[in-house]
C-alpha cells in the first residue's frame, strides 16, 4: 500500500493511493496516519478493506503532506561507503547514531528555509523506515524486519557549521525548522521486498548530485533496527533516517555548492516517488 496524507499543514486528511493511481480517503478508517493507528494494527485493517469502499478524492491543487505524524526521528550518519570516503571519515566500527527533533518533517513538496545566518546548508537523500511494532532488545535481524512497518523518502537536510563548526553535538545542525521533507507515501514493507536493492537520486537546480544505492550501506536496514533496539524503545510510527549516498555539498571541491534561497531541490528513490522542494530564507 502507498499511504498519504493531503491537505493544509496541520489539517491532512488520511488517503491511500490505489494500484490504478487513484486517491481514495481513508477518514473513514482513521483519523490520521501517526503512531496509534500503525500501534493499533492500522496496516492490518486497511489490507482487509476492498479500495473499492474507500471514497475516490479529487487530487487537483491537493498539497501532500508527510505520510505520518512520526514520533522520534533517529539518524544514522556516515552510513554509505562512498559517503564516508568523499568526507574523509573513517568507516564507523558501529552505527553512528544521533537525534533530530520531530518538528522537522514538513511536506516533500513544502518549501525547505535556510536558516539566519546559513552559509553552509547542505542537502541529503536518504531511504526513511517507518517503525510499526515496538521494538525493544531484538534479538535478530528477522526480528527486526518484523518491526518494520514500510519506507519513505526522506530529505536529512543539514547546515554544516551548525552541526560540526559550533561545538557539541550534530542535532543543532539537522533540527532547524522544515530540515526533514519526508514523503510522499509511506509504502508498506510487502511492497519494498529488498531494501538493500533500491536507487537514490538527487539534483540541485537540474543538476545530478547524488546517484547512489542502498547496496553502499556499512549497515543494512535490519542491522540498524536491531542496533538500536539495544540501546532505546523504538515506538509504532518511529523514523530512522538510514544514511545518504556521495554527491552531498560538504564532500565537493571549493567552492562547495552549498544551498541557497531560490535553489530547487530533487529527490527520488526506486519505488518511493519523488519529492520537490524550493529553499526560502527563514
């Protein structure tokens, strides 16, 4: 299934896109895509719900918002092989691991603010994996896998100085408002057999910056759950930004292409769609 949300920020309306590309409404089912439906067995109910059932919606001039109200979002970095290498960092002996707040997540379409003072805002692609059960002390990867509840796209975009110039730790650098785009769909775990098998792409302003492959992981998806399991509860509507591919600013030649107001940001991953973003100033 490939779940949405449409509408204004703050007022979505649930939807499920069908295998004919139709929107139908889900308001019936639920009154959001967020931790108590996927806690609640959310996923299960719809499957057993004929598309027909499901009111068809009118797409025309229908923002999309983030697939899902998440709860926390926890970060991988230096996840890519080809990544690690372009930044000059040591491929790490275990995941690294850091926060960002949750306020973040905006629409993939939504625009993306540079903040006061930027000169360093940087963008990266990166597969999303949405928790649906709680995971706490897995003792497997098959374990973990069944704490996965589906994949989205997600925008990890980060401000460079803030988060490795200014002292302490990274999240002051990836938490500034609109920092996560995350969508459009949140497409179920049955319908992404492998995800160590999928294509991550971005361009800046038409340009191909990232092209690279989930196969590049240091740490797979059923690693990182199981990983984090062992350190934290992770909850039914849980994100994990799972790590970007080479092709970011921060690993380019000076001088370093970093985002601007104006700039347009493209992103899309195998199977996922595509996202589309305009950066502001703040």
């Amino acid at each position: 299934m490939k779940l949405l949300r449409v509408g204004p920020p703050g007022r979505e309306t649930p939807a499920l896109l069908d295998e004919a590309g139709q929107l139908r409404d889900l308001s019936g089912v639920t009154d959001d895509l967020d931790p108590a439906f996927l806690a609640t067995d959310g996923l299960a109910r719809l499957a057993g719900i004929s598309r027909h059932d499901l009111s068809p919606m009118d797409p025309t001039d229908l923002r999309i918002g983030p697939p899902l109200r998440p709860g926390k979002i926890v970060c991988i970095g230096l996840n890519y092989r080809d990544h690690a290498a372009e930044t000059g960092a040591a491929l790490p002996a275990e995941p690294v691991v850091f926060l960002k707040a949750a306020d973040t997540v905006v629409g993939p379409d939504d625009p993306v603010l540079v903040p006061r003072g930027s000169t360093r805002t940087d963008w990266e692609v990166e597969l999303a994996v949405v928790i649906g059960r709680k995971a706490r002390y897995l003792p497997s990867a098959e374990a973990a896998m069944d704490c996965v509840a589906g994949y989205a796209i997600s925008h990890d975009v980060s401000e460079r100085e803030f988060q490795l110039d200014r002292g302490g730790q990274w999240d002051k650098g990836k938490s500034c408002e609109t920092f996560n785009p995350l969508g459009p769909w949140l497409v179920t775990a049955d319908e992404v057999p492998d995800p160590q098998d999928l294509r991550l792409r971005l361009w800046v302003n038409g340009v191909l910056r990232q092209d690279g492959t989930t196969k590049d992981m240091v740490f797979p998806v059923a690693e990182i759950v199981r990983y984090l399991s062992q350190f934290m509860v992770l909850y039914p509507g849980d994100v994990i930004n799972t790590g970007t591919p080479a092709g970011v600013a921060l690993g380019q030649p000076e001088p370093k292409p970093y985002l601007v107001a104006g700039d347009v940001v493209e992103l899309e991953i195998d199977g996922l769609g595509r996202q589309r973003q305009t950066l502001a100033p703040a």
